[in-house]
C-alpha cells in the first residue's frame, strides 16, 4: 500500500540534504496517544468542561484542580513509546540529512526516539516549574501527585505548555522559522494546519519540495509536491536512509 506514493518520497528525500519535519498530534497517535481533533478526539468527548477551556491559561488561575485532574489524566500518557515515524525521523538526523524537527506535540517523542534539534512550539509535560521559585520538576512528580502538585516551597507546580491565552516561546519560533525558510525539503505530517500561529510557519518555505501526509486533508491550503493520505508511522517506515 502506497507503494508508488513512498517511492516519490524517497526519491525526493533522496535529493534533498536539509530536510525540515514539521508535525503534529497525528504523529503520536500511533503510539497511543490521543489527539483532539479527529472524530474521536479528546475535542469530541464529553467532560464537565470543554477541553478547549481547560487548556486555557485563566482555567489554570481559576480552577487549578480541576485543570489537573483533566491534564494527568488525558495529556500526560508517560508509558507511550516512539513510533516508527519518531524513529525514521531521528535516522534521517543522525545521517545528516534532517536539520530539525518541528512539532506541536508536547509529548517528547521525537527525543525518546533519538532527535536531538526538535523546536516545541507547545512546550513539554517533562518540565515543570514552580511559580513561586523556579524549581523544575519532571513529569513523574507531576503525574503521581495529589491533586495540585506543590513545590517543597509550598507553592503551585505549572506545566511548561503553551496553554491557550498564552504565547509562544519567541526563540523557538525564531529556530523553527529559519530552519524552515532554509530547508530544501519541508514534510509536513500528522496536523491538519488547524492551530495558529503554528500553521502559519509552513508559510516560510520557500526550499524545492513541500510533502503532507496526514490521514485527513489538511485545513490550511498549500501547495504541494506530493500529498499521501495515510498513517505516517506507516509510510516514513519503509523509507530508506
């Protein structure tokens, strides 16, 4: 299956020696982790509140606890494993071949898998911070703690997540753009082009071929070399480095 599909991809692949991956939340499904738009996303499940709101910086002021009992238990998934496509991503890498990853994800997969330029424009579940000192805390702490997760100084644990109200990091934005506007290939996979400003960085490519897999078209028009709608742990695994 999509035979002739991963035989344009390597051939283009195969040309190219800056390759950018721009990715979203379809990336990690097929490790087991949900993503919130498709049709049995967490945005398609019933909660007291919309998870829309949840994930929102004045959801967290307002109602931490509850921020945390949806956040453990639906955004932090720390058994997942890398995929096939984190993998063939880190190997493209290690071969010179791929400049950096750029995701939306939040999950940590792409460094679990060996990546070592990944640009987090949402952040991590592996840092947290204190609000009141700065210490950090990994996302074991976070997970197992009662309710709020509490600092040894007494104050309220937050997640190192852009959580929406709240902006992107200006120094990641800055990576993932000049990267992107360097690179000679851009492949855009797992994201329907949905959240902005993210969706708005593919904008910046101007390099030779622009590929999207993503199981469902994307939201956000562009022009590419060659389109597969498929799993992409499925396709970039037959993809030789």
């Amino acid at each position: 299956m999509y035979e002739e599909q991963v035989k344009q991809l390597q051939k283009m692949i195969d040309e190219c020696h800056s390759i950018v991956f721009f990715g979203g939340a379809g990336v990690s499904t097929e490790s087991g982790i949900p993503d919130f738009r498709s049709a049995d996303g967490v945005y398609h499940q019933q909660y007291k509140y919309s998870p829309e709101r949840v994930v929102s910086h004045s959801f967290f002021q307002q109602n931490t606890e509850s921020f945390y009992e949806f956040y453990k238990d639906k955004m932090m998934i720390l058994d997942a494993k890398p995929n096939a496509a984190h993998r063939k991503l880190a190997e493209l890498e290690k071969a010179g071949r791929l400049t950096s990853v750029v995701t939306q994800n939040i999950d940590g997969l792409h460094q679990a898998a060996g990546s070592q330029q990944v640009w987090e424009l949402h952040g991590s579940i592996h840092r947290n911070y204190c609000t009141r000192c700065g210490k950090f805390y990994d996302a074991a702490y976070v997970k197992n703690s009662e309710g709020i997760p509490k600092c040894e100084c007494g104050g309220i644990i937050k997640p190192d997540v852009v959580l929406y109200e709240e902006g992107l990091n200006s120094e990641i934005i800055q990576g993932a753009v000049r990267d992107i506007s360097h690179a000679d290939m851009l492949i855009i996979g797992g994201t329907s082009l949905v959240v902005y400003p993210a969706a708005g960085f593919v904008d910046y490519f101007k390099g030779k071929y622009l590929v999207v897999i993503n199981k469902s078209e994307t939201a956000k028009a562009v022009r590419t070399n060659l389109s597969i709608n498929g799993p992409i742990g499925e396709i970039m695994k037959q993809i030789n480095v």
